[in-house]
C-alpha cells in the first residue's frame, strides 16, 4: 500500500535543545528530507530556553545529526534541509514566547508555503504538557485555517487518575484524532511487521489461540543502567517507564483479534479491547503475580535516594480472560543492568502429548517455538525437533531463521522516521488512544498500590536476568532467556 506525501507544515518541537530533539527528532526529519519523503515546503522551528539565534541551532543541529543519524550528512543534504530550521528561544511559562512564536510562524507561512497547518510535538517534561496546550490555543496559534496536531511523548501520566486529568486537559484543545500519544517501540520495523506476519500469513492463524500456545514471554532488557537519569528514574520505575507503555503494547498487538480494516480506528479498538480483557489483580493478589528488583549498585547512581525502593527490574503474568486467550499466562519483564540489550517475543507451543523419543536420546525435548525479535537483529526464528545425522534416533531442536536486514539489506528507517512521518499524514495507526492508556493504567495501578505499602525489591547482580522472585513467578515453566 503505497502511501500519499504529506502536506506541508511547521514541525514546532518544544524542547528543541534537548537530548530526544538531538539523538531522534533531527535526525529523523534529516532523513525523511534525505530521502524525499517530504515536501519542500517543510519548515521545523524550534524552542527552548536555550540562548540561540537561526544559525547557531542550524549548527548545533548539524553536530547532532552527523553524530546520530543512519544517513550520512552531504553538502547538498544539509544545504536543503538548514534552509527549513528556525528557532525562537523563549520559556513556556512566558507568554511572550507565545506572541513571538505566532509572529515567527506567521512568518514561516509566507515565506515557506506551509498553509498554516502545524505539528507540535512536546519534548518536554511532561508537567509542561497540558500548560504547552493551554498557551497555543490561548494566544491564537490554533487559528491558522491549516490543520493542527499535537504529538505528546511518554510517559503519559504518573497513574490512572494523571493520565485521566491530561487526557481531559489536552481534549480541551485539540480533538482525539489529532493528539499522537507516540510510544517509539510501535515505530519499529519488526513491530509494524507483527500485523503483517499475523494477518498476511494463514498456517499461524489457526494455531494462534489457547489450544496451541502454552505461554508467551516478551522481554524488553537493557545491558546499561540508569547512567544519568537517576533522578528521573526515581519519579519513574521500571513499571511505569517500560512496564505500562512498551510491554503492554507489544502484549496488545500479540493477543488482538483480526482488525476489519487496515485502518488506525480498527486496529487501535482492537488493542483496547486486548487490555480490556486483561485480569485485574488487586494489590492482594500482587504478591503471587507481580515481581520486582533493584540492581546492585543501583543507590550509589547519581541522583538516586540511598534508602530508594525503586525498582529497576519487573516481571509480571498477566491473564487474558477471551475465549482464543482463556488460560494461556502472558509473562512480561525489563530491567536495567541485565545481560544484553534485546526486546524479544517468545510463543511457546503446547508440547506433544506423546514424545516417541523420550527414552532415546534426550530426557525432553524442547517445545516449538516462535521467537520474535524486535531489536538487535530484527527477525524470526521458529523451533522445532529435528533428527541428527548419526546412525541412533538423536532429536535435537533446530532452528529455522529469518532476518530482516540479511533478506531486505541494511538501512532500514529508524521508528521516529516512521512516526513523524505518519504524524503528518495524520495517521494515528502506530499511536495510543486515550481508553488504551487509561485501560493499561487499570492494569498496572494496583501493583503500583501494592508496592506503595512498604517492602523493599529483590537485590540483582548485574549481568544476571534479575531476582529469585522473576523465576519463581512461572512456577513450573522456566523464563527462555535471548541467546
């Protein structure tokens, strides 16, 4: 499905001298201009409290990009793309900063063409989310004629009743379909792909459903520790700054029905209605379905409390209570400081109910498998039992791999090329809806209420997979950890 070029706009990213601005934003509208993905007429006006004029954020922007970016920066390259960047310094607790934005936009929509249709993305912290809103319609940069959207990073929302107040702070001014809640996993090639290899492939179809499928395990880990961000992890946790958002989302797009259409509103009611059906635990069932941890070292990191509770680690089972899901344990887990650097999704199929081999060569043999890996090596690979090449019947698992940079060549966009892209074509596939982020705080608020009653996480080396307590959550089965 080849899609139409977007309209031209002002990309106004707030928090325009901030690390995401540097490491993603620039870089990936570096790209897309690059590679002619959008058209000439595009304009991106930064701000922030930083003291720049037009040329020394251009030159700053030009560091980060050559340093970040997966195209290399050309004379020609850099020659168009600086010709669209501006930059208004200011504070977004100053209204000034709003009347000199209108006037430099205004501007922006003589010179450039843009039509008065404008994508605000919010790099900030996100206290300054609904205040940011507030002032772009209180002084009037709404009314341009052009269409407005507003893309909001993560986290959305401390809790449930957070989210709750700045879903309704932010509906105030721009309609629902028109607010990007981004979460940058669902911008990733091999997540798009989990539509495509579910619906456009029909030997898993029947097989994907309770009858089949024993568990599923999704890891998203991290080889580093908080590094910097220690004081931003302490108002955080591993639940709410992974355990919530990416988790849950790759969990939704596993377990979801087929859409009607391939169409955002489709997909999307099927991801909620995926989080819908989750259990509930209550804080008291917490204890048997919830484990937490904190790597060692973890309290002599820069800006972190010394007496911290604050997990590094989580894992949880949740339960999907539909009839293709009924009974099948979905275990989820992240931390910092583990072996490696993965995000990785495990299908375990149902083991035959007779092995012919056991009393051959091997005690058990390992169950089919799907395993998907979003990052590194984007690919799948599929388990199952093979004969070995000896005269005795000795069954080995074997693995049957596809990888995407080997078949389709390296250069694949990164995903906030691909989110800032559908953003302006106002495509709200790959972005969260207001009841999916309320459903997936229902889920997560009472382990948040269980561990608020006191007690400590359970201590990790690192390097290791995390606590006791992770393993002992699968009871019999056993976590597979990435090779």
């Amino acid at each position: 499905m080849k899609r139409s070029a977007p309209d031209p706009c002002a990309v106004v990213i707030f928090g325009a001298s901030g690390d995401l601005t540097q490491r993603k934003l620039f870089p990936a509208l570096h790209n897309l201009q690059a590679e002619g993905q959008l058209p000439e007429e595009t304009s991106v006006v930064g701000t922030s409290r930083t003291r720049y004029d037009d040329e020394a954020f251009a030159t700053a922007m030009r560091d980060a990009i050559e340093k970040h970016s997966r195209l290399p920066v050309t004379n020609e390259s850099w020659e168009v793309f600086s010709h669209d960047i501006a930059y208004v310094p200011g504070d977004v607790n100053d209204d000034d900063l709003f009347r000199v934005l209108k006037e430099r936009l205004e501007r922006v929509d003589e010179e450039r063409d843009t039509q008065g249709n404008r994508l605000w993305y919010l790099a900030t912290l996100p206290r300054f989310f609904g205040p940011i809103a507030e002032k772009i319609a209180k002084h009037g940069l709404l009314d341009t004629g052009g269409w407005q959207r507003l893309v909001v990073e993560k986290p959305f929302g401390h809790d449930l009743r957070s989210a709750k107040e700045l879903n309704t702070e932010l509906s105030e001014r721009f309609s629902e379909k028109d607010i990007f809640r981004i979460d940058h996993y669902l911008g990733k090639e091999t997540v798009q792909n989990l539509l495509v290899f579910r619906f456009a492939n029909a030997i898993f179809e029947p097989i994907w459903n309770r009858h089949y499928v024993d568990n599923v395990q999704i890891t998203v880990a991290e080889d580093i520790g908080v590094e910097t961000r220690g004081s931003f992890y302490e108002q955080t946790g591993a639940l709410r700054d992974v355990g919530q958002n990416h988790l849950l989302q790759l969990m939704s797009l596993i377990a979801m029905e087929p859409p009607v259409s391939w169409d955002a509103e489709a997909i999307r009611n099927e991801k909620v209605q995926v989080l819908k059906a989750v259990r509930r635990w209550g804080p008291s069932d917490c204890e048997s379905v919830i484990a937490r941890g904190q790597y060692d070292s973890y309290r002599d990191e820069q800006g972190v409390d010394e007496h911290s509770s604050t997990e590094t680690f989580v894992a949880m089972n949740l339960v999907i209570e539909n009839w293709r899901w009924a009974g099948v344990p979905f275990y989820l887990r992240t931390g910092k400081k583990l072996p490696q650097k993965t995000t990785q999704i495990r299908i375990e199929f149902q083991r035959v109910p007779h092995l012919l081999f056991a009393k051959t060569s091997v005690e058990e043999l390992e169950p089919n498998a799907l395993i998907i890996r979003i990052q590194p090596n984007e690919g799948f690979s599929l388990t199952f039992g093979a004969k070995a090449p000896t005269h005795d019947i000795n069954v080995e698992t074997a693995h049957m791999n596809f990888d995407y940079e080997m078949h389709f060549g390296s250069g694949t966009p990164e995903a906030y090329e691909r989110l800032l892209l559908d953003a302006m074509l106002g495509d709200a596939t790959l972005f969260t809806r207001a009841d999916e982020i309320e459903e997936a705080w229902e889920i997560v608020d009472p382990m948040l209420q269980y561990w608020s009653k006191g007690g400590t996480p359970g201590a990790y080396k690192p390097g290791t997979w995390g606590p006791r307590a992770a393993e002992d959550l699968l009871g019999t089965r056993r976590w597979h950890n990435p090779e």
